[in-house]
C-alpha cells in the first residue's frame, strides 16, 4: 500500500471517528438500537482503516492524526447538531489541534 492511500484510510477513518461518536450520542446509552448498531459499524469500520493505515503509517504519528481529526470533527459536529457552547477559548484549542495534525504529516 502506497503512502497517499495509507493517509487516506487514516482520513476516512478519522471522518468515521466523528459519526461514531455522534452516533453514539443519538444511541442515547445504547439504549436506541438503531444507533446503537450505526454506532458499533463506524467503530468497526474505523478500527479497520486505522488498522490497515498502521500497516505503513507510524503508530504516533497516525494514531495522533486519527484523534485530532476525530476531535477537532466532534467539535464541530457537537456545535452544529446539539448546539453545544463555542468560545474563543475552544476555537484556540482546536486550532492547536489542526496545526498539531498538519505539523505532524508535513514531518
């Protein structure tokens, strides 16, 4: 597997990161069975993809990416869906958190 299509599974599996966890909060505690197996497919489908960009990608470094993305995702997702606060506080930090995940591909 080539460099650019390991980045990638590591993209998609950080994309799959955000609806995992937003999913996990519409499965209420699990408790809404639909979301709940919506929930568990994203987390085995990013584990997989994590798993198989491990395969050429450094450990800390893709392991670092994959929970920034899913962060800085969740962030976001949080805002827009259950209005959840935004301050410039929490902008700074996820701004750190993007510059920390261009910083560590561009090494």
């Amino acid at each position: 597997m080539s460099q650019s299509l390991a980045w990638l599974m590591l993209l998609i599996a950080g994309l799959l990161d955000v609806g995992g966890a937003i999913s996990m909060k519409y499965a209420e505690g699990y408790t809404r069975v639909g979301w709940s197996i919506l929930s568990l497919g994203l987390l085995a489908a990013f584990v997989f993809l994590l798993g198989r960009a491990l395969k050429v990608l450094e450990v800390g470094v893709a392991y670092s990416v994959w929970t920034g993305i899913g962060a800085a995702g969740t962030f976001v997702m949080g805002i827009a869906l259950f209005g959840e606060s935004l301050s410039a506080m929490k902008l700074a930090g996820i701004a750190l958190v993007l510059m920390g995940i261009v910083a560590l591909k561009l090494a």
